[in-house]
C-alpha cells in the first residue's frame, strides 16, 4: 500500500495523474480545493488535491471504498468502479497467493479503521498513519472553510473592498500561519492581518532637492483633483510651514484653453502670491522650464485631465510633457472613490508617462479603500501623497501606512502598535501644521 498526495487543475486531470502513476487500483481518502502555482502567492490557480493510496494489488474491490466518505466534486466524474469483467475465466486464472483471504481482511480491516490483530506490528503502524492522515485532512478542513475567525476576516476584507486575490493571500496566509487553537484569538489574528495589509502599501521616497529644480507633474483623470493639489503643494513647499522653510515654486499650466482651468490656478496663484505659467506646446514648456530652472526651487506641472479610454489624446500630452525631461518626477492621481473595475484602466493607460508613484485624492469621500490597496499592491506601485478635502493648503499630507490602516473599517486598530511598527520620517513628511 503506498500513500499519495496528488495535485493538478481539475478533479479528473489529478486522478488521470495518479491513475498514471499508481495504476487503477486506488482508494481516495479525501479531496480539496487548493491553490496552484503563482509566483511569490501571487497569480495562483485553484486546483484539486487528491489524497489516498494505491491499495494491495490482490485487494479486488477495495478502490470502491471511501474512507472519508468525502463524495467527489459534483461536476466531475466519481471515481469509475472498475469494469465487469470482459473473461471470468482469464481472472480466474490469475493465481491468488496462499494467505489471500488473511491479507485482505487485515487491509480491509485499516480502510475501515476496524482494529487489526494487536500483534501485527506493520498494520499497526500503518493504522496510526492513516488516523494521523484523517486528523490532518478534518484538521485543514476546519480551518479552510469553518472556523469563525476566518469568516470575520474574510467579511472584513470585503466590507473594505479588497479584491478577491488580495483577499485570498491574505486569508492562505492566515491559514499557513495560524494553528487551529491560535485562531481562536481574534484580535491577534486580526493585528497580524493589519500587519501584512501595511506591509503591502508601499511609500514613496521623497526625492526632495537632490536635483534643483524638483520638477513634479501630476496626471491622471479628469475632475480627480490635480490643479487643487497642485495648489496645495506649492502653499506648503512655496510658503512653508513650523516643519519646513519655504523654497522658490513655480506653477505651470498646460490646461490654458478650458474655461475657468485657468482662472482657477490664477486665483491660488494670486492668494498664494507664487507665480503661474501657461505653455500650449512642447517648445513653449521646454522654454518655460529653462526661464524658471534658474530662480525656482521647485516646478510644479498641473495637466489636463485626460479620459484613460483616449489613448490619442494621452499620447499627444505624453510627447508634450517629454519637455519635462527624465529627471522629472511624473505622479499619477486618482480619486479614492474610483471604481475596482477602473483602478486597473488607469494605472495601466497612464502607463506611458512613467510615472513614479501615485497621489491618492478625495480620501474623505470613501471609506472603502481596499479597491486602491490591493490594485496598487498587484500593479507594484507607490503612494506619494494622500488628500482628504476641498481646502487648500490644509488637505494634504504625504502617504503614510497609519493613514491608511486607521481609514479601514471593521478592524481595531490599536495606533501605538502600528504607529510604532510602521514610523514614518517627521523631516520628510508634508502636511499644513
Ligand atoms: N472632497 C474632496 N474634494 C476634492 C479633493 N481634491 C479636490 N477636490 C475637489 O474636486 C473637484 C475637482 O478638482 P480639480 O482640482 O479641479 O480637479 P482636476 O483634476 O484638476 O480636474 P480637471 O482639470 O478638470 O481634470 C473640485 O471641486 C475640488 O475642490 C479632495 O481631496 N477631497
Ligand atoms: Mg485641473
């Protein structure tokens, strides 16, 4: 008798494996779903796991049993019993050994967990294999699908929008990493998954003044807050604030044609006394940059918000904002309400200006932030700055995980512990103080 754990993508391609492997006489204990291939858990596919053993080749018969009684997947076929015999007469010449009847009834006597004879040492040991076998499989089972803990975490991940592989990492995680008796522990399993949630947001690192002038751009959809942030940004690194001295900013528009875009930044540029410019081209942008590269510290660059399905459009900004030069730090902003289906479409239409990392707008107009943590995460991609209202320059700071990880709902988060787990650089940190 020999054990088996096979795997493979359906119920019948995994028992074609085994029936390659160990020949038509096999008994499966127990099947699941599990997850497949994938590259660091991530782009898994769900399969099947088959667990049994290839039974005593005299044992005619004995891959009818089903010791778990587990039925296999309605949609596959069930395990065929063997065909009726084409010749009797051939089988019955097959000589059978001497002790037949006796090994039979012992290896009957395992699958069916009846006890065997106490001195039969080999039964016994393969007993306690197969007992150990059954309390691992019901074991797993608990924990996949019953235990009360993993329902919490699962109905808290969808309640903050998390997307489905997202939630399944997570949850594997949970699994691969908690024992049955530690599940039991909500909170602890809950502040862990807070953990790997703020592990998974990455920040960007501020480049600040290594090169003079900084230049930013923001891109991104229309309407999603791009001139307002711009503004914001050029109150706190234009005026400065008790963190930060002030250094020379300059604003400079290509959205000069719509109307009220350009009085809008003339109005902040005004309040803010911080000079604005207009550019129609990429000459007109080149020429601007190299007048402004000489008193300014910093260019900040607002653009027209472009619909991601108008891949022309993006790209005539795109070969515009080429004038910016490589050393420019393009960021992509995006409103924290944006629909799961759209997050994805954005981040890869916007693909082409390259853009370093990702300003997340309008976080006070949601509280389901899951869609954005997990695309980002899946897109490998950072958060720069976060914005939480209409008011200039106070709605504004740089990313940190603790924004994010209090943003969630459902989850108690107790602030000193991720506060202290997740620190963020006070010298680097924006904000309107
Ligand atoms: N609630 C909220 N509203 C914001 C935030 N940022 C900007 N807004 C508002 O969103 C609206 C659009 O802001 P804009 O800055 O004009 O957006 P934009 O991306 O420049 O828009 P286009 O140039 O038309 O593409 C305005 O009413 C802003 O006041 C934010 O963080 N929270
Ligand atoms: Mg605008």
């Amino acid at each position: 008798m020999e054990y088996f754990i096979e795997q493979a993508l359906s119920y019948t391609e995994c028992l074609n494996k085994i029936r390659m492997k160990y020949g038509d006489k096999v008994t499966i204990l127990s099947h699941k779903t599990v997850r497949i291939g994938g590259f660091l858990g991530l782009f898994t596919k769900e399969g099947v796991e088959l667990t049994g053993f290839s039974s005593n080749p005299y044992g005619k018969g004995l891959s009818d049993l089903n010791i778990s009684g587990t039925p296999p997947p309605s949609t596959d076929p069930p395990l065929p019993k063997p065909a009726p015999e084409a010749n009797p007469v051939i089988h019955n010449t097959v000589k059978k050994p001497a002790n037949f009847e006796e090994e039979k009834k012992k290896v009957l006597a395992v699958a069916t967990q009846q006890e065997p004879p106490a001195h039969d040492p080999t039964l016994q040991q393969v007993l306690s294999e197969v007992r150990n076998l059954k309390e691992r499989i019901d074991a797993t089972t608990i924990k996949n699908d019953e235990h009360s803990t993993l329902k919490r975490i699962k109905d808290t991940l969808i309640l903050n929008d998390f997307s489905l592989s997202y939630r399944q990492i997570i949850l594997d995680r949970v699994k691969k990493e908690f024992s049955l008796d530690a599940l039991n522990n909500y909170d602890m399993v809950q502040d862990k998954v807070l953990e790997w949630i703020g592990q998974s947001i990455a920040l960007y690192q501020e480049e600040e003044f290594q090169k003079r002038p900084r230049i930013l751009v923001l891109v991104g959809p229309t309407g999603v807050g791009k001139t307002t942030t711009i503004a914001k940004l050029a109150a706190i690194y234009g005026i400065g604030n008790s963190m930060r001295r002030p250094v020379a900013v300059r604003m400079i528009t290509i959205d000069a044609f719509r109307i009220g875009a350009k009085a809008q930044l003339e109005a902040y540029s005004k309040i803010m006394g911080l000079p604005v410019s207009y550019v129609e081209d990429y000459d007109d942008l080149k020429k601007t940059i190299a007048v402004y590269s000489e008193e300014a510290d910093m260019l900040l660059i607002d653009t027209i918000g472009k619909s991601p399905r108008d891949s022309a459009q993006l790209g005539e900004m795109k070969q515009l904002l080429d004038a910016c030069g490589p050393s420019a730090e393009v960021h992509l902003t995006m409103a924290a309400s944006t629909k799961s289906s759209d997050i994805k479409e954005i981040l890869r239409q916007f693909e082409p200006f390259a853009y370093r990392s990702v300003v997340i707008t309008k976080l006070d107009e949601t509280v389901h932030i899951g869609n954005i943590i997990s695309a980002l995460f899946e897109q490998r991609k950072s958060i720069s700055y976060i914005t939480d209202g209409q008011k200039v320059p106070n709605n504004i700071q740089s990313a940190t995980v603790v924004r994010f990880l209090i943003n969630l709902e459902g989850f108690h988060v107790n602030r000193t512990r991720i506060e202290n787990m997740f620190p963020h650089n006070e010298a680097n940190q924006i904000q309107w103080k």
